[in-house]
C-alpha cells in the first residue's frame, strides 16, 4: 500500500532512533517491527541509519520484523535476496550506497548481510488484529494506516498499544495524527515527527 522509496523522510526514522536509544542500556534487545514494509525500502533505510547512530554490541541485538498484505507475493521473494535495480535505489546518498550494497553487475545491487540479516519478512493482515509479537520497542506503520476506515485504525492502533512495550514508540507518517480516542494511550514526543510514546495505564 502507499509509495514509498529509499531514504524517504529519513528526519522522521532518524527522530524515532534517537529516542528510542535515550539512555538505553547496551545489552538490552531492540526489538521493531515496520508495518507495510512493501518491497523494503523504508525498514532498509530505517536499518542503514541505526547500523550508524549504535554501536556493534547494540545492533547485534537488534530483531526487526517486516510485514505486509503482500497480496501478489512478491515482496517476500524481493526482501529475502535483497536485490534490487538501480533505479531502486539511485536516491540513497553515496556513502551509504556504496557501504552497504554489493555491486552485483547489470545494475543490480545486493545489500550486505549486516542489514540483510536482520531483515525477517512475515505476511500478515493488520485487520485480523493479530500482532506478530509482543514488547516491541518500535513500531513503524507510515504507509498503511491511510487507507483504513476511522474504526479500522483505531482498532488496529490498539493493537500496536498491546504489541509495544512499556514507553514504546509508534511512528506514523507525517500527515497521520493519533485519534483523539486513543490520547490516554500515547503521547505525542516530537514536534517534527508523528512520533508516539505508549503511556502506561
């Protein structure tokens, strides 16, 4: 669902991560799922920049679940080899480009097993409300949300409520705001992002 390319809105995941390790202790797990992955670019970047804002022992620790509808079923084979053309991704800066994809010929790109690693690819239907785990650190849903019902997403949102753990953050993209429904559940953290803290009631 949506659009979405690489090294989009990067202030807003860059927010999300410098929030998310305020005074974390390195040995703690950081467990994150990005909601409505698609072919992976938005999870990719969100993991290129954590790669570069923690330190070795941290990102060692780092799970991150990537789900999506994925109705034709071809996401799953995209994220699980991690290629991609370039014109994919042209957008992402050089040092980066070149760090973290191995030039494969014809112009395609790998990207390296550091990130590739990490990247654990679920289908998964929001609307069944079933999470894909518990006591997650972060939650990204930026792409998906849009395109549901006011009482879809709220209902959907409750469930990211159950999935978080305490103080966990959600981050919407910038044109979603929190139903007023939910404002005893999450606090908003940032001005420059619709970025989300679990309030624990």
């Amino acid at each position: 669902m949506g659009f979405t390319f690489f090294f989009r809105d990067t202030h807003s995941l860059q927010q999300s991560i410098n929030i998310l390790i305020e005074n974390l202790p390195s040995s703690t797990k950081l467990k994150i799922w990005d909601a409505g992955c698609e072919r992976g670019p938005e999870p990719i970047t969100f993991a290129i920049l954590l790669a570069e804002t923690i330190d070795e022992s941290l990102f060692s620790n780092f799970e991150f679940q990537l789900t999506d509808l994925d109705e034709n079923n071809t996401f799953v084979d995209i994220i699980h080899n991690g290629i991609y053309n370039f014109e994919e991704i042209k957008r992402i800066p050089e040092e980066f480009f070149t760090k973290y994809f191995k030039d494969l010929g014809s112009e395609k790109y790998q990207l390296i097993p550091k990130i590739h690693n990490k990247l654990k690819f679920i289908k998964h239907d929001l609307l069944t409300l079933n999470p894909v785990g518990k006591n997650h650190n972060l939650i990204i849903c930026k792409n998906v949300l849009l395109h549901f019902h006011p009482d879809e997403r709220i209902k959907v949102i409750n469930m990211y409520y159950d999935s978080l753990n305490d103080n966990g953050l959600l981050l919407f993209e910038q044109t979603q705001k929190m139903p007023e429904e939910l404002n005893n559940k999450f606090t908003k953290v940032t001005s420059d992002a619709s970025l989300y803290r679990k309030l624990n009631i």
